[in-house]
C-alpha cells in the first residue's frame, strides 16, 4: 500500500471511529453541563496542539520534509493551542467574554486546522519520514477536526447561562 493510501485510510478510520465516540459518549454527557463548563474539556484537546513542533526535535522527521510547511503547521498548531489555554481560563472561571473567546478561538483554530491540512497535502507529508508526527496526523488531527465541529454545536446553543465558577 503506498503512504498516500494508507494515510487516507487511516485519517478516514480515525474520522469514523473519533465521529463515532463523540456522538454515542462524548456529546451526550456534554449535553448534560452547562455550555460553559461542556466547552471547557472540548478546548483543553486543543492545548495539546503543539505536539506537532516535536518535528523540530533532532531526528524526529527525515531530513528532505519541507520545512517551510512543517514549520507553519507547527507554528500555527501552537498558537492554536495557546489560544485554546486562554479560552479555557475564560470558560472554567466564567469571565466577561467567554463566549466571544471562545467563538474566535474556536474560528482561527478552524481555519488554522483546515490550512495545516491543505499544507500537509499539498507538500505531500506522508511520503516523507514523519517519525511519531505520523500519529499525530492520523490520530490526533482527526479528533481535533471532529471536536472543532463539537464546540461549534456547543456554541451555537446560545446558552446564557454563562456566570462565573461557584
């Protein structure tokens, strides 16, 4: 199987599967919580998204990657994940504009995912040696993909019921 194949397989499983849990568990006990405290634990997957600037560590991917598109993806994943922290404060203390962080956060994290994506295809990434990267994109991206779509449903409530942690 070429690495092309075998990534579009298992990014596809994953985007099942990941869909799968989070329809039949994940939602369902979020839809239980107040949408402020639903959306805190939706964020805190988006402040591991610097795991992808492990590709900056000496022998982690092979040498001929392009590093110009690795470097953006890793830049972009980390201000997403540091965006993400922030937003998390504002939700689990409650504090004036929670909402409107979390909906821009939740925005730029979306394009940024949805760029890192057309970079990764468009460099051809998975035909290179990605070391543990290549469970990152085939693993982890998809889940961050399907809970991007959770905290817009949980956005989109328009709970305002939004006050501070007791």
């Amino acid at each position: 199987m070429s690495p092309t194949s075998l990534s579009g397989l298992q990014f596809t499983l994953s985007l099942i599967i990941f869909s799968v849990v989070a329809k039949w568990y994940i939602a369902p006990a979020l839809n239980k919580l107040p949408q402020y405290k639903a959306l805190v634990p939706l964020f805190l997957v988006h402040t591991l998204r610097y795991l992808p600037s492990s590709a900056f560590a000496p022998g982690q991917i092979g040498s001929d990657v392009p590093m110009d598109a690795m470097s953006r993806i890793a830049y972009g994943d980390l201000v997403s994940a540091i965006l993400a922290l922030v937003a998390v404060m504002f939700l689990h203390y409650g504090w004036p504009g929670a909402l409107a962080v979390a909906w821009v956060v939740n925005i730029v994290g979306s394009l940024d995912w949805l760029y890192a994506s057309f970079l990764a295809a468009s460099n051809q990434l998975v035909t290179h040696y990605l070391g543990g990267n290549w469970y990152i994109v085939h693993y982890y991206v998809p889940v961050i993909g399907v809970i991007h779509i959770m905290i817009f449903v949980q956005l989109l409530k328009g709970d305002p019921t939004l006050r501070p942690r007791a």
